[in-house]
C-alpha cells in the first residue's frame, strides 16, 4: 500500500490571515459606518440645536427672534415655523400689553392728580361749605375715575373680542356737561377757563369709548394749554354725523 503525508501548516497559516484580514476589514466598516452615522446624525440635528440656542436665548425684551427655516418642508422646518408663529402671537399679545399699560398710566394720572389737589386744598381751609364742596368734588372725581376704569376694561375687552359694542342713545349736551364738570378742579389748578359751545343733539354709541375719547381731548387740552388760557369744547351736527372738537386760546 503507498501511504501520501501531506503538511497542513501553509494551510492554516493562510487560514488565520484571511480571519485576521475579516476581522480588520468588518473593524473598519465598524468604525466607518459609526462615523458616518455620527456625522449625518449631527448635520440632521443641527436646525434642531440652532432651535435650542435661539429658544434658550430669547427673553421679554427679544422677543423678535425667530427660529432658523431652511425651507426643506421637513418635520424639523415644520417644528421651527410653528414655534415662529407662537413667538409671533406672543410678541403682539406682549407689545399690545405694554401699550394698554402706558394708557392706563396716562388715562390715570390726571384723576389722580385732580383728586390729590382737591384733598390737599380742603385740607388747608376751615371752611365747612367749601370742605364739603371739596369733598363732593373728589367723589365726582372718583366716580369718573371708576367710569374711565370700566371704560379701559371694555376698550381690552373689544380688542381681545371678548365682548361685542353696546351702543345706547346718549344726549350729548347733558354728557358732555357731566365731563365737563369733573375738570373743574383741573382747570382751577391751572387758572384754565372751559368753555363749551354744544348743540342739543341725540347720538348713539359706546358711552365708555366716547367718554375715553373726550378725556384724551381734554386732558390734552388742559395739560398743553398755556396757564390762565381757555379750552372751548363744541359740538354739533354735520352731514356725516356728530362732530365733537375743541380748542385751544392763550
């Protein structure tokens, strides 16, 4: 019998290089497909950290920062236009907050003040009749203070559309007196003469709105006006309705 010995060896010496060889190509694919996901993970999430930083960045008084858009239409861009119109509601809701204050700050100061001058006047005088007069007229004056109140509420009511106009006739001439009435301590403080030339008119309306309307008027009138001058108050009808004005004499 013939007997054939052949050597292994080459083999498995070829065996475990093409293993070694495996093993180092799978080890950088491995890494490779780490880096590349890594990489498209990080470029895919960059709107979305641009988003963070600017949200994290915004505060009362920026708030005109938008987030980034790329237009590409996806969820992220989706996300950032979103949030860009919450801001934007959020930025009108707070700007027309800090108008309805600065109003209310000076729809207030001028009662306030007429009534602090009338309080400090009855003060210094030992008079009855005029104490009692000043009193009466710092109740007209806080009543008209709680009317321009209400009239301010309304008026971010309206705005807000939470509640809808109530218009009601009014008699122009016994309005207008009534207003009128409540700048007297104003004017005397200021040595101001009111006049008024105000027809016998009906008009229908919002009574709060009309009543802030004619404050700003007198209240501006009173405030500019030259010391020991004149405001003339009119009223009257036109072609197109009523027409209330006034001026201004040195």
């Amino acid at each position: 019998s013939l007997e054939v010995a052949l050597s292994l060896d080459r083999y498995a010496i070829e065996l475990r290089e093409i293993r070694d060889r495996l093993t180092a190509i799978l080890a950088l694919s491995l890494v490779g497909a780490l880096v590349v996901g890594w990489t498209a993970t990080r470029r895919s999430f960059a709107p979305l950290r641009a988003a963070t930083q600017a949200l994290d960045a915004l505060d009362a008084g920026a708030l005109q920062t938008r987030l980034p858009e790329r237009g590409t239409g996806d969820f992220l861009d989706q996300h950032a236009a979103v949030l860009n119109a919450a801001l934007e509601r959020i930025d009108t809701a707070i700007t027309r907050l800090r108008a309805f204050s600065a109003d209310v700050a000076h729809e207030l100061r001028t009662p306030v003040n007429r009534i602090a001058t009338v309080a400090d006047a009855s003060l210094v005088v030992d008079d009855p009749a005029r104490s009692r007069e000043a009193i009466h007229q710092i109740v007209e004056s806080a009543r008209g203070l709680g009317t321009m109140i209400d009239a301010l509420l309304l008026l971010a009511q309206l705005e807000e559309g939470l509640r809808p106009l109530t218009r009601a006739p009014i008699s122009v001439r016994a309005w207008l007196d009534g207003l009128l009435s409540l700048y007297g301590p104003a004017c005397d403080e200021r040595r101001i003469v009111i006049t008024s030339q105000i027809e016998d008119l009906l008009l229908v309306g919002e009574r709060s709105l009309l009543d802030r309307a004619v404050c700003n008027l007198l209240d501006n009138a009173i405030s500019h006006g030259a010391r020991g001058g004149r405001v003339d108050l009119r009223a009257r009808r036109t072609a197109d309705g009523v027409e209330i004005g006034g001026s201004i004499a040195v």
